[in-house]
C-alpha cells in the first residue's frame, strides 16, 4: 500500500506538470536575436533552469551572479549585472523577497519577462518575525514547486519549446520526488531534534523533516552575535540533549567555534545550495546536495 501510494503521488506530481499551460505570445528578443537567453538571479535557480532547459536547442542559460554569492541578502546590481539583464529574454529569480533589487531592473527594464519560481499557491512562506524568508528551495516540496511554477511561466514565455521544457520538468520532478522520499525514510525517526544552524536558511528544511531550530548563532548573515547573544547560545546549547551546531560553507565557523568551545558541542556543517560551479554538470547540484545534508543530520541526530 505504501508503494502504491508513492506511485500515485508521482503520477499526480507529473500530471499537473503535463496540464499547466503553455499558451502564450512567441518571445520578441529570442526570434530575433538567434539564442533564447534565460538569465537566473543566482545558483539554486540556475540549477532548476539548467534541468528544465537540458538539451533544448537555440537556448542560452546565464547565471547573472557569480556561482560563489551565495544568498543575495542586501545583493548591490553591478553594471555587469545590468549590462546582462540587457541581454535576457527572460529573468528567473526565487522571488519571495530573496531579490530585494527585484524593483530596480523592472524599473529600468519595463520589457523584461521576470519568472518568479515562488509564485504557486501551494508555497506557503514563513516569517522571521515580520520579514518573509526567502529559501523555500530548502524544502524539496517546495523545490518541486518551484520547477512546476518556472516550467508553466517559461511555456508561456517561449511556446516553441513549451514540450521541451515540459518533458524535461516532468524527469526533474520525478528525481525530486525520489529525493524527498529517501530524505524522509532516513530523517523522520532520528531520536534527537533539535537544532542549531547558523542563518536562517533552514527553516523550510526543518518544517519538512519535523526538525525543531531552537537558535541560530547569526541573524544577520556575516554580522558576529554581540556578546550578550553569545552568552545566551552558550546556555542553550547547554541544555540541549545532543550538543551539535551547524555552520555554512558560505560563512566564517568563527562563532560556531567560540560556542563549541565553550560547551563541547560537536560542529556539522549544513549546505544551504547557494554556491557551485557554474557549468552543465551543477544539473544534479541541488540533489547531492541535499543528499549530503541528509547523511550529516543523520549522523549528527543519532
């Protein structure tokens, strides 16, 4: 019966995929130019692009940050950056606030075709405290929501390889769905819980896998906790029955490592899929990734 029904949620994922439409004026700059070029706002949705677009010919994919940005908290435009923007058919961002420049290349750019992979009523946002957090690709049902949701408006966008992109979605989504399955039968029964991580990029993860983040060592990313908060961390790594704290690769450990120090925590570290190598193969990016994320919460949750 659990079979079963794993089949038919694939079947059901798939299906929405092959029903969302695909109608929509033909793309001015691509018919014109040659190239279809699609430019993302940054890694994680490079990779879903990358997926969507494998092997669809007279298509251009370009991630207009660097690989290594990282979150585009507080992200400043460069005149590189626009001079891009000037090349795109279209621009694919996370949306949900991630793109907080969002404005001004609308503002400059009224033409541009902007893809928001956050715009699905099935993606419910959380909040750190008043503002709405952005990395909803950390949840893998809201990755795969993501891809239904760049597929259905880039059909629209470009219709002459609506079948394409639609194909492609529909093999990216069944991987997804593969990930989240194996993601839950190793994460749902760990006998701890409880969490440390170390900016707020985690709580779609959590949500997902039932994980409860009882602190996070930076706020603010790139910003030390003042002392007074460190304080605080230490006493409730203290408490905690596994003392075990989660850095970023994109982030000095240096807090992290204060507050181990001070409590014997052990340090894990936890990819949040922000930076990678720009290059046809980043495709299973997101998915060894996230793999990797379940192997160090397993180990470190025992």
């Amino acid at each position: 019966m659990k079979r079963f029904k794993y089949v038919l949620c694939v079947m059901m994922a798939l299906l929405s995929l092959v029903m969302a439409g695909c109608g929509g004026q033909e793309a001015q700059k691509g018919a014109k130019d040659g190239d279809f070029v699609i430019v993302t706002s940054f890694y994680p949705i490079y990779i879903d692009v990358l997926n969507l677009t494998a092997g669809v010919e007279g298509v251009k994919v370009v991630n207009m940050t660097k690989p290594q940005t990282g979150c585009l908290h507080d992200y400043q435009l460069t005149t590189e950056d626009l001079k891009t923007l000037e090349t795109a058919d279209v621009f694919v961002v996370n949306g949900a606030g991630m793109e907080s420049f969002l404005d001004k290349v609308t503002s400059q750019q009224k033409n541009l075709k902007v893809i928001d992979a956050s715009k699905s009523e099935k993606i419910s946002l959380l909040k750190d405290g008043e503002e709405e957090n952005p990395h909803v690709w950390l949840s893998v049902t809201y990755a795969i929501e993501q891809v239904k949701a760049i597929t259905s408006q880039l059909c629209e966008a470009d219709p002459k390889h609506d079948k394409q992109y639609r194909d492609n979605a529909m093999a990216y989504v069944e991987k997804l769905i593969n990930l989240r399955e194996e993601m839950h039968g190793e994460l749902d029964n760990l006998p701890h819980k409880e969490i440390v991580t170390f900016h707020e990029a985690f709580p779609y993860l959590a949500k997902e896998f039932k994980l409860k983040i009882v602190s996070v060592i930076q706020r603010e990313p790139g910003t030390e906790p003042a002392p007074k908060e460190l304080e605080e961390l230490i006493e409730q790594v203290k408490g905690l029955p596994v003392k075990v704290l989660f850095t970023e690769p994109q982030y000095s450990p240096t807090a992290a490592e204060t507050i181990a120090r001070e409590t014997g925590a052990k340090l894990y570290q936890l990819d949040p899929v922000v930076t990678g190598e720009a290059t046809p193969e980043a495709k299973d990016a997101y998915l060894s990734a996230m793999r990797e994320n379940m192997k160090v919460l397993k180990e470190a949750l025992q």
